[in-house]
C-alpha cells in the first residue's frame, strides 16, 4: 500500500511510519520543510495555504495527523487561533487537495480527538453521542467538518476521536513521570473524573485495522475499553512505578496555573467506549491500565506473566 502521511515526526506519527515501513508499504510525508533523505513526500505550509505534494502521487490511503500541541503553553487567544487553525484550515487544505485529484486515495484516516464530547462527567460516551461544549469540543467539530469536500469526492474518512496517548517516551505519560518517580505525584482536582486512554502501540495499531476495514466510516473512538477515573490513574501509575501517589494538586490551583486549559485537559471527565472498534473485531493489546504501564515501564506484570509489547497488526500490502 502507498500511504500519505502527515503529522510524521510526532509521537504517533513516527510509530506509525516504523510500522508501515517495516510491513514494505511505501510510506510518504508531508512536512513543512524539505523531505530530504528521510522519506519521500512533499512539503505543505498551512497557515500559507501551500501543499505540494512532490512525487507522483497515487497514494490508496492518507492519514493526517499533524496539529499544534494542545498541552504546555498557556492558552493565550493566539495559542488558541494555533491550535484552531492547525487543525481545521490544515484539514480542510489537504481535503480541498484530495477533492480536485482525478483518482484521490480511497481512504482519508483523521486524526480528531475525545475532546469532541467536552466535560460529560460519569456518561458513557460512543460515536453517536452529541458533541459538548467548550473550546476543545468546537474545535473537534470544525475539525471533523473540514473533511466534507474530500468525502464528497467518495473518499471514505474515518474521524478518530483519540484518547489520551500513553507512551514512555512521551505525550502526557511522559510529562507525568518524572514527579511520579520522585514519589511527588497524585490525583487533580476531585479524582474522579474519567479519562480514555490507549497505548501507543494500540493506537497505531487502529489505525492500520481502520486502512483495513472498508466498514468503519465516520467518528471512530480511539481508546482502550477500559476508561479509569484520574484517581484511578495515579493510584495505578504509583503502584507500578512501586511510589506513593498521595499528593493532591487542588482544582484552584489548577486553574491558577493553567487557566482554562485545567478544566479542559486535567478536570473534564470523558468516559469514552470504543463501540466500532469492538464491533468491528479489533482485539486491543492493552485493554486495562496496569498491564499496559507495566508493560511501557518495563515493570513486568502483577500475575508473573510478563508479556512484551506487540507489533500492531500488517495491514495487507
């Protein structure tokens, strides 16, 4: 299979372009600058509204994952038109794109996020739950309607509404670890919000089992079946890591510190069912919190039966 890809040297994008390259499928990026020796491809500037896509195209399927990092800085109105305008104007480029090609790829895979249902408390969120409220929430929104103009050219789009990504080597677990090794982490606000969440490795591997299953179309939840509350998420975090996971950050002070990002990514509660995945037959690797920490952290597992992280499914060339 030849595939575009977007978003490449992120956390997810990098993984997936290891395994696509590894499975012999011929891999090509977009990127802002050249390139180069690292891949084939082209170069796109959003914000300018350039996309040339280099080589000679006939690409079967894209997965667009590129978007400005929602956590770290402040959310300032300019971070905020960033986050916005990556994702939307940057989608809705590339869609404009696949729309005028005369043969355009069969499958468009983009990235969205759980941020779509906003702050939902204890509900059981699937696909067809409506969309909440907040920045994030109408961002997600925009997001997903950006790819109309490439599903009016028959293109078959799958929206995956990803969870909070959990790797060691980076993304929000990464950020976590250093203050829970030092035995200084713990629960924010009342502990009791949800959070969805999904292994690197299942994550990438959803993405191959959604190029392979013509059936899945439309909003896709891409997590673990296994939501935890945040309480939950440190208490088993701490466990694995063999600290204790007692310190609390009060939800004033996270607003104090991160202003609306605080209710947005640390106190809004998703409580996210992968509902198509399941149906469709996907089998996750790490489908409960403590066997994947302990597998990411090299921690081996609680029963003695130390499994090691599997390679996401081939999809077929």
């Amino acid at each position: 299979m030849k595939v575009l890809v977007t978003g490449s040297t992120g956390l997810v994008g990098s993984a997936l372009l290891r395994v696509l390259s590894d499975g012999g499928h011929i891999v090509d990026r977009l990127v802002r600058s050249s390139p180069g020796d690292e891949g084939g491809g082209g170069r796109w500037d959003p914000e300018a509204g350039i996309l040339d896509p280099g080589g000679p195209g006939g690409h079967e399927a894209v997965v667009h994952l590129a978007g400005e990092n929602i956590a770290g800085a402040p959310w300032t109105p300019e971070r905020k038109a960033r986050i916005r305008d990556s994702r939307v104007n940057g989608t809705r480029l590339l869609c404009e794109y696949l729309h005028r090609l005369e043969r355009p790829p069969e499958t468009l895979v983009c990235a969205s996020a759980v941020g779509y249902y906003g702050d939902r408390g204890n509900e059981v969120l699937r696909e067809e739950s409506p969309p909440g409220k907040g920045f994030l929430a109408g961002v997600c929104r925009e997001w997903e309607e950006a790819t109309g103009e490439a599903a009016r050219k028959g293109v078959r789009v799958v929206n995956l509404r990803i969870g909070m990504v959990l790797s060691a080597d980076g993304g929000a677990l990464g950020k976590m670890l250093p203050a829970f090794r030092a035995g200084v982490g713990g629960r924010i606000g009342s502990g009791k919000q949800y959070a969805s969440w999904i292994a690197l490795s299942d994550l990438v591997g959803v993405i191959l089992h959604v190029l392979a299953t013509n059936s899945l179309t439309g909003p896709v939840n891409a997590v673990a079946p296994q939501p935890v509350t945040n309480r939950e998420f440190t208490k088993t975090l701490g466990r694995v890591l063999g600290r204790p996971a007692i310190a609390l950050l009060p939800a004033f002070a996270a607003r104090f510190l991160f202003g609306e990002m605080a209710d947005e990514l640390l106190l809004a509660s998703t409580r996210v069912e992968p509902a198509k995945l399941l149906a469709s037959g996907y089998r996750f690797r790490f489908p409960e919190l403590e066997g994947a920490l302990r597998c990411l952290l090299g921690r081996g597992d609680p029963a003695g039966l130390d499994r090691k992280e599997q390679e996401p499914q081939q999809v077929d060339s």
